[in-house]
C-alpha cells in the first residue's frame, strides 16, 4: 500500500484470499495479478530486508552450481548464483528454510545470503542450471572424490618388485591354481559340467587345470600391478 501497488480495498479481498487458500499475502498478489510481479516481489524483499535482483543481469557461477544436487534445488525452489563477500548467494522467491541452510553451509564450508527474485526468473534459471534428469555433478578434482575410473583401475607399479614379493606372489599364484584344481575335482557333481567330464577322473582333472590356470593367470595379473 506505501508503494501504492494495490488499493485498501484490493488488500482486504488479497488477505481473505490468502487465508482461504493458504498462501502468504505476496503469493496471493502474484496469483491475483493485481500488480507487476517485479514490482511486488520488490516490495517483498524490502520489507523482509533483502536484496532484490533481476536474475538474467546476474552472472551465475557454474562452478557452484554444480556442487548442489538438482533435487534440493528443485524442491526448495532457490538457484546457488555465486560465492559473494565469503557468502554463497541463493537467488530464491523466499528465504530457504534453516535445514537447507545449514545443508548448503556444510557443502560450500561458506554461510549463505539469499536474494529475491521473481518466480518467473527463478523457473527459468533451475530449467537452465538443473533440468530434468540431471544428476549432481560435483568435481572429483575440487571435492578430492575419486572419480569412478580412477577407483576402477589400480594405478600401475611405479618400481619393480621386490624379491619378496616375487615369492609372495608366486606362493599365491600356486596356490590359486592348486586351490582351483582341488576344487573343481572334488565338487565336480555339483558343477554345471558335462556328464561326460563329470564321469571321468582324467577329465575332471584337465577341467580343473584350463580354470586353474585361469585363476593363476588373474592372480598373477591383479597382484604384480
């Protein structure tokens, strides 16, 4: 009303709206289209004591974007823009309630400051930063997770080995191979093997020794990287 952006009048029938839908009184005046949602989420910001921005003129931070996970985002309605004055700016339509505080202070080590756009803009940013499908993309490099290749593969030896670890190695590798021999001779009726292999000891036993040797080779392979 000191903005003169609705009239007494218009207040009363925004307040009775508000109470019987149960929205708060800015939400009401936006769905009622009464005034210009700039100017109203203008008024809101100031009298909350926030900033209020125009999203598009802010240049958003990739790099903080990706470090927050696209279903928080989307369900408690605020885009991460940048990291301002040792805060994390949060471009939102209301202030984020103190659990997703707290939970974006812990990611960014950095206390957060919200401020207030319009819901238009804040719609188009988290279809623009967070669309549909998109998983959290943190960087191994900046948050030092290792990335699923480098835990997928060993990193290779950067010396040679030791003569103690020639023996090692080479008492595990026999016993693979004997350890897999003994194994398929003995339990061979439970085995899905041909019944031919199966009725024949002589058989059973080269059975055994082609997949010990495969066990062999697999030990000696994983364990001399």
């Amino acid at each position: 009303m000191e903005n003169k952006l609705v009239s007494e009048e218009q207040l009363g029938q925004i307040v009775r709206y508000a109470h019987a839908v149960g929205i708060d009184l800015c939400e009401a005046v936006l769905q009622k289209k009464i005034a210009p949602p700039d100017a109203v989420m203008a008024a809101y910001a100031e009298s909350i004591g926030l900033p209020f921005v125009h999203l598009p003129d802010i240049s958003v931070a990739e790099e903080v974007v990706v470090q927050v996970d696209p279903k928080t985002v989307r369900q408690y309605s605020f885009v991460p823009v940048s990291i301002d004055q040792g805060h994390v700016l949060l471009a939102t339509t209301k202030p984020v309630i103190p659990d997703v505080a707290d939970e974006l202070r812990m990611i960014f080590n950095l206390p957060v400051r919200c401020v207030i756009c319009t819901p238009t803009e804040l719609s188009a940013a988290i279809a623009k930063y967070y669309p549909r499908g998109a998983t959290r993309m943190i960087q191994a490099e900046q948050n030092k997770v290792p990335s699923p290749q480098s835990v997928a593969k060993k990193p290779k030896r950067a010396e040679p080995m030791s003569d103690e670890e020639k023996k090692d190695l080479i008492l595990k590798t026999f016993a693979a191979f004997n350890f897999t021999v003994a194994f398929v001779y003995f339990a061979s009726p439970y085995l899905p093997l041909p019944r031919m292999i199966v009725n024949s000891s002589s058989l059973t036993l080269l059975a055994g020794a082609v997949l010990a040797c495969v066990a062999a080779f697999t030990t000696w392979k994983l364990q001399s990287r």
